[in-house]
C-alpha cells in the first residue's frame, strides 16, 4: 500500500520550481507518492518533471476536476469535447512519467449543479469516461472516479452511485475513488462504501471534514481505516488537504476555502503521514486479538 500527499499541501503551481519542492516535500515528510494537480496538461513540462522525477524518485499519480469550458457532464458538445481533450492529454503526461493512476471528478465539472444531470448529459460523461479509458489502457493506466458531495457535482455522491456510474462506463481499468471528506458528508457511515466498493475500489482520499489537521474534525477515521483492512484495500491511501496559504486563489474559491486551518506545509504532512500510517497499524493489529 502507498501512502500519498497531494501536491496541493506543498505548492499551488506546476511549474518546474513548485514541481521540485512539491516532490522534495512529500518524500521529506515521509511519503510514498506524490499526487500532484493536473489541472492543465497541456502545458505542463514533461521534461523538466522527468529530470525531476530521476534526481527524486517518487511514484506518481494525479487528480483532476473538470471546469467550465470543459465538462464532460453537459449537453455542450464543445465542452465535452474540450473534457475529453485534456483527459486524453493528462494521460500522456502520466504515460511518460510511469504513472499508474489518474483520479479524481474526471467525468463533471466542479461546481452547484441547480438540477440533476440530464440523459444526455450523462451519455456524454460516460462516453468521453469510456474514451479516455481506451487510452490509459494502452498507458496501463488505472482511472478513479472520485465520489464527490452534492454541491460540487450532481452525477452520483455516494459509492453505490458510482458503481452504476462504472457499469455503464463498463471498462475494466476504470474504478471507484473514495474520499473521506464526501463520505462524512453523503455517506451513512464510514464502513458500508468500502465494503460495496472494495472489488473496484482504486484509490481513496484521506481528508478531514474541514480539510484540516487529520483528528482534528468529526470524521470517523478508526472504523474507515478498519474497513479498509478488513476488506483487504491495498492500492494508494493519499492525505488531501487545502488552505488559501497555498492554494491558487481561483481554486480556493472554487473548494470554498473561506478559512485557513493550517499553514505550516511541513507540519501538517509530517502529521498526516504519522496519522495514516498509524491507523492503518492499528487496525492490522486487530487480527492479533
């Protein structure tokens, strides 16, 4: 099992310089993968990310939410079109430096959807999903999709709804990524989406219920990580955390971070990477009782 950090705790920018400290910071802070933001791929640097990469090793994976102009989730052919664009160009970012997992609300825009989804917008979101898919099959990429809370997509909010979502997506390299942010919003518990999920369950984010110090919120972390055990998840378990100290202000606004819970990056990783790796002992002791 990795244990992983996203990029967005370290550095709001992709740039070669953030990319670097980003990198140095998550391997400092004892981690085992470096999840960075890929919001735009196609300028980010490849080459630079490689010697990087070569000077650092980290295994990667990245995230991504969708945005206005390029929604998979909408009757706009020009925005879907758009979406599946820069899915099929973050996958070959990933392809070339060996990454295996591209997650995230891959399939929607971020934002308050005023209505459901409708038929059509949903056949959209599942065929441009089925498409960049194809792809990263071909990369040995593995795509999650991350079950996101009702105010930031209407497609499916819990696990149940994601794993209709994956039967009509029907490809074997697409899975559910939980999140224990959502969940403490949408879920009836900690325990159940891993327990439906766990056979396409691909990759899970850790976050506290105000994205701040892990424990220090309300979210039910000893039975999530004994769920986990139990069930026998071994794929990546990356910590998700944001503060505007940080954050590109654009995206701050976007993720309603009215109010900073921590600024001291090193302290917090430091914190969450003990905290994960902690529970996660802890339930794996339980089999010694």
């Amino acid at each position: 099992m990795q244990i992983g950090c996203h990029g967005l705790v370290w550095t709001g920018s992709n740039d070669p310089e953030s990319f670097e400290e980003a990198v140095t910071k998550t391997l400092a802070a004892g981690f085992d993968l470096f999840e960075m933001a890929l919001f735009d791929p196609e300028t980010f640097d490849v080459g630079a990310a490689r010697e990087i990469l070569a000077k650092h090793p980290v295994a990667v994976s990245a995230s991504m939410g969708q945005a206005r102009d390029s929604d998979p989730n909408s009757e706009d052919p020009a925005k879907v079109r758009a979406a599946e664009k820069k899915l099929i160009a973050a996958i070959d970012v990933l392809e070339a430096l060996g990454s295996k997992y591209f997650v995230g609300a891959l399939y929607s825009e971020l934002r308050k959807f005023m209505a459901p989804a409708s038929a059509t917008a949903r056949a959209n979101a599942v065929g441009v999903i089925r498409t960049a898919a194809d792809r990263a099959a071909d990369a040995g990429i593995t795509l999650g999709m991350e079950v996101i809370n009702r105010y930031e997509t209407n497609l499916f909010n819990t696990g149940r709804g994601a794993l209709k979502f994956l039967d009509e997506v029907d490809r074997p390299n697409v899975g559910v990524h939980l999140d224990t942010y959502h969940m403490n919003i949408e879920e009836s518990d900690m325990v159940q989406p891993v327990e439906d999920c766990i056979d396409r369950l691909v990759y899970v984010h850790v976050g506290e219920s105000h994205r701040g110090y892990l424990g220090s919120g309300n979210v039910d972390f000893d039975n999530f990580f004994k769920a986990l055990v139990r069930s026998g998840y071994d794929g990546p378990v990356t910590f998700e955390s944001f503060s505007s100290a940080v954050v590109h202000p654009e995206l701050s606004g976007m993720l309603g971070i009215w109010r900073n819970l921590w600024d001291d990056s090193e302290d917090l990783g430091a914190h969450a990477n003990a905290f994960i790796r902690g529970q996660l002992r802890a339930a794996q002791t339980i089999g010694m009782h």
